[in-house]
C-alpha cells in the first residue's frame, strides 16, 4: 500500500490561501507543497497528514532552505514535531505569526499567545535549551556560542548570544 497523495481538494484550498505566492517569502510563484509535519520514511498514510494546516505553498528556494535548515524551520513553524497537530502550532508567514486551519483560513493567535511572542523583542526563540544548543552547534561558524542558551524572562523561550570577539 503507497502513501497518500494530497487531494486535489486539498491543494485547491491550499493555492487559495496562497494566492500563488510562497508563504514564506512572500514574493516569488508558488510551485511546492511543503507537509509541516514530516511525512516520515516512505510518506505517511495518516489522514493528518494532508490536511491544508500542514501544508505550506511555497517556492522552490524557500522549499530548499526549510529542508536545509530544520532547527531554524522549526522555531518558525515552518516544520512541526511529529506528535503535533499542526492546526495548533502557528506559523511565520505574511510578515506575522498565523494558525491555519483546514478550510483554508489563516487565524490570528489567541491574546495569551501571541503577548507572550511579541513581550520579547529577540526574533530568534526556541521552546527548550536542547533545541536551541542544537541550533548553536550547527550554526557555530556564525559566531553562536553553545554555553550562551539562556531563558527569556519576558517569553520563556531560549535565546542565544553570540560569542564576543577578540579586536
């Protein structure tokens, strides 16, 4: 037995929130279906899988750099956990942060949620330090110190610094 295909159905709804245009960037043509929550080896058969708030349209670059960048995509929403549902984990897209849902709509956050992103100024936050010392170590050439993951105590999210440099 193969794994499903998305439904046409469900594409349409997706091409409709999109209008075309990628969900990440915002500028280029939308020419990929992107499943938030990973199929898994050999795709999934789950119904959950192919429902339009686990999809993003999005372009090719932007496709790639999510595959490229999985911890970083993660903080933004762009992939979620596996035992998430993605109808309840929201997203960076349209110069904001949105749920989506199944028919098609791009929700706001709920007041708690959204005071407790936008009470930290720091664009990057991870849910836990595991996370974010794993983002550090695979981004150590920009200069990010694994030791320096600290909790925010106007998010509760872990931030990072980057190490001081010699002059």
């Amino acid at each position: 037995m193969r794994a499903k295909q998305i439904p046409r159905a469900v594409k349409d709804i997706v091409r409709g929130r999109s209008r075309g245009t990628c969900e990440k960037c915002g500028e280029a043509n939308a020419v990929h279906f992107h499943h938030r929550r990973p199929r898994g080896m050999g795709g999934s058969r789950e119904e959950l899988t192919n429902r339009a708030s686990n999809l993003l349209h999005l372009c090719m670059p932007c496709h790639n750099w999510i595959e490229l960048n999985r911890l970083a995509a993660l903080d933004e929403g762009w992939l979620v956990k596996q035992g998430a549902d993605p109808a309840q984990v929201s997203v960076s897209i349209r110069n904001g942060r949105w749920r989506l849902d199944d028919n098609g709509q791009v929700l706001p956050l709920a007041y708690g949620e959204w005071r407790e992103i936008r009470a930290c100024t720091r664009k990057s936050a991870f849910k836990d330090k595991g996370l974010a010392v794993r983002w550090a170590r695979a981004n150590a050439w920009r200069g990010y110190d694994t030791q320096s993951a600290y909790q925010c105590e106007h998010c509760g999210n872990y931030h990072l610094t980057t190490k001081e440099v010699d002059a």
